[in-house]
C-alpha cells in the first residue's frame, strides 16, 4: 500500500505598508514553480453579519480571484478579519501606526488561503515558512510565531474551515534577506564595516555589520509617507493612494503629467494651475522628508561605515538625496539582486529583493536537507 504524502508548500512572506509580498512553491513535486502573491495591506475587523451582505450586494456572478475576497476567522475571536482588497469595503487603513505582527497574523492566514486556492490544495496542508519584522518588532516574533501557530490549527476562510500544520518556522529583521544577497557579493563584508538601510513606506530601518557581524539594528517611523502626508495636507481632495501612485510616477519620470489622473479640476486654466501646485509641493515635501530621513541616519549611524546598501521601496526614489549624503561611502542599492520575475517594472522588482533571498535561503536550507535526510 503506497502512503499519500501531506500536501507542503514553501513560504516567505513581507509584511510591507504598502503591499504584502509573498513567494511560494509547492514541494515535493517533479516541476516546481515559484509563484508570487502580492495583497494590498489593509485589515478590518468585521462581523459574519458584514461579510455576507458584502458578498450578498456583489453586482455580478464572476467569481473573483481569492485575493480579492479573503477574509478570515479563528476559533474563540468573537469577529472575522477582512483582509486586502477585501478590506477596502469596510473603509479599512493600513494601520501603519499599529505593530505589524498585530495584523501580520491574518495577513498570513489570509495568504495561506489564498495560496491554496492557487494551488488547488486540499483543506489539511503544511508549511514552511519564513518571514520579515522590522528591527524594532523583532522582539516580537516568539509572540508571532506562537499566535500564528495557534490559529493555524483551525481557522475559517470563505472556502471552509483549513488546518496547517507548520514544519518550519524562521522570522528574519528585515533587510536579512539584503544582507544575505549584499554578503555573497562583496569579498570585503568580513573585513569592513556595512550598513543596510531599508527604506519603506511606513518604516525606515539600519542594521550596521561589523567585520560581519551584526553590531546595531534600529527602526524609526520616517518611512516615505510622511512625505506623501506632508503633500496630502496642503492639497484638496486627494487620498493617500492616489498621491502616493502620482508622486512615484513624478520622481521616476521628473514630468508634472504624472499629476494629471489625479487633478480635480475640470476646466482650464485650474487643471494647469492644480498640476504645478501638485508638482511644487511634492518637490518641497521630498527635501523635506530627505533632510529629516537623513538627520536621523547621522544619528543612528557609526561615523566609519565602509559601505551602504540602500533597499526597500522608496529607495530608487530618493536615489539623488542618498548618493549625494552618502558621496564618501561605498553605495549600492538592492544589493545589485535581480528578480527573476517576468512582465513586473524594476520598482516593484526592487520592492522584492529582500524577500526573495529570504525565500531563497530557506528553500536552500531545506533542499539540503532533504538531501541529507
């Protein structure tokens, strides 16, 4: 009698402000594949009540995509969690003032459903997964890992209820997965001393390396959106989703016509006046921003660092500010890594680096393994 094996996956998973970021491959099969997921990052806490009659006012009978209609629930929380697109309808943010392994629990679920949508998985699965907190959560990741376990025992989707059991569990700072890539790269990582500085939308985080070891890890709330806010609160009308999309397509092609979708007057000569307004005050709000990021860098910062690898989200962005702060160092950004994922931009791709490595270490580690084993 031949033994079924549990169907397994591999996982690693970002927890970003502006998108949650997965790779993932199922195991133990004779073509593999590494897909990538991404999700928008919000989380509402929701009633059964809420989630049937949003799924009740649906206008069509096309089934969407799991990603946008993932919600969860675990046994003894008394309401369900909306996750993602799914979020949006309850008006739901990105709790970017929240810790994230506070959220990054259902966003895990979430994505685990998803996946096995995907996948075509049965209901009793295993994972290996790994993932990324920022330095200044990492204290908390024993209270992720025991959470999550926890409700993964059990937990309900909108397809029935799944149980996972977890094989393996790894939980990196972010900018692990960089400094990984950056240390494979660079023959002079043991001998000097190399800053990692990630630069997201909500975070902005250091890790400082000594001779290769890691000496100082500290995080701060200077993440790109305070630069977005900053241009939100003297304009009118405009969201934090639309601006953001506006102001990165300005700083990538330095043309005020990345303002136009967004402009809310209708005639001219207002829609001129709106989009220079739009484009002076972006201007202003990124000096802005780039001086105090900057500040608090020369603070945290050991005066004999060797070399800087710059990743994360808003680093292409702020590219001009960083190199010319940085002139006297050795720069690079995103540890020179190139994402092998077809039809994607270079931003996004570059927003993938340090998950990508972190999916890539331990898919190595567990190929090694099953080798030995």
């Amino acid at each position: 009698m031949t033994r079924t094996r549990t169907k397994a996956i591999l996982m690693a998973i970002d927890f970003g402000g502006s998108a949650t970021k997965v790779f993932y491959q199922q195991r133990f099969t004779t073509t593999p594949v590494i897909h990538l997921l991404t999700m928008r990052p919000e989380v509402a806490e929701v009633s059964a009540s809420a989630i049937a009659g949003a799924n009740a006012h649906s206008l069509t009978r096309v089934q969407p995509s799991p990603e946008h209609i993932a919600w969860v629930g675990v046994p003894g929380e008394a309401e369900y969690w909306a996750v993602g697109h799914f979020a949006q309808r309850f008006h739901a943010h990105a709790g970017l003032a929240q810790l994230k392994y506070e959220r990054a629990v259902y966003k895990t679920l979430a994505a685990l459903w998803v996946i096995q949508q995907q996948l075509a998985l049965p209901s009793t699965f295993r994972v290996s997964l790994s993932c990324l907190l920022p330095a200044g959560e990492y204290e908390d990741r024993h209270r992720f890992q025991k959470k999550l376990t926890q409700a993964l025992h059990q937990f309900e989707t909108p397809a029935g209820m799944l149980q996972i059991q977890v094989d393996s569990f790894a939980c990196a700072v972010e900018g692990g997965g960089v400094i990984l890539a950056h240390a494979q790269k660079s023959p002079s990582f043991a001998t000097t001393t190399t800053a990692v500085i990630m630069l997201g939308y909500r975070n902005a985080s250091t890790l400082v390396f000594d001779h290769g070891s890691l000496i100082t890890a500290r995080t701060c709330t200077l993440g790109f959106v305070q630069a977005v806010e900053q241009v939100l609160a003297h304009s009118s009308g405009q969201s934090y989703e639309r601006l953001l999309d506006a102001i990165v397509q300005y700083l990538q092609t330095d043309s005020l016509a990345a303002f136009a979708p967004i402009v809310r007057a209708r005639q001219e000569p207002d829609r001129t006046d709106e989009i220079k307004h739009l484009g002076a005050i972006t201007t202003r709000a990124i000096a802005d921003y780039s001086q105090i990021l900057l500040s608090w860098l020369d603070e945290v910062l050991p005066m004999d660092v060797d070399q800087v690898v710059f990743a994360g989200g808003s680093a292409d962005l702020l590219r001009s500010h960083l190199l010319s702060h940085f002139r006297w160092q050795t720069c690079s950004f995103h540890a020179d890594v190139e994402v092998p994922q077809d039809g994607l931009p270079n931003s996004m791709k570059n927003r993938l680096v340090d998950v990508w490595m972190m999916f890539q270490a331990q898919k190595a580690a567990l190929d090694a393994t099953q080798k030995a084993s």
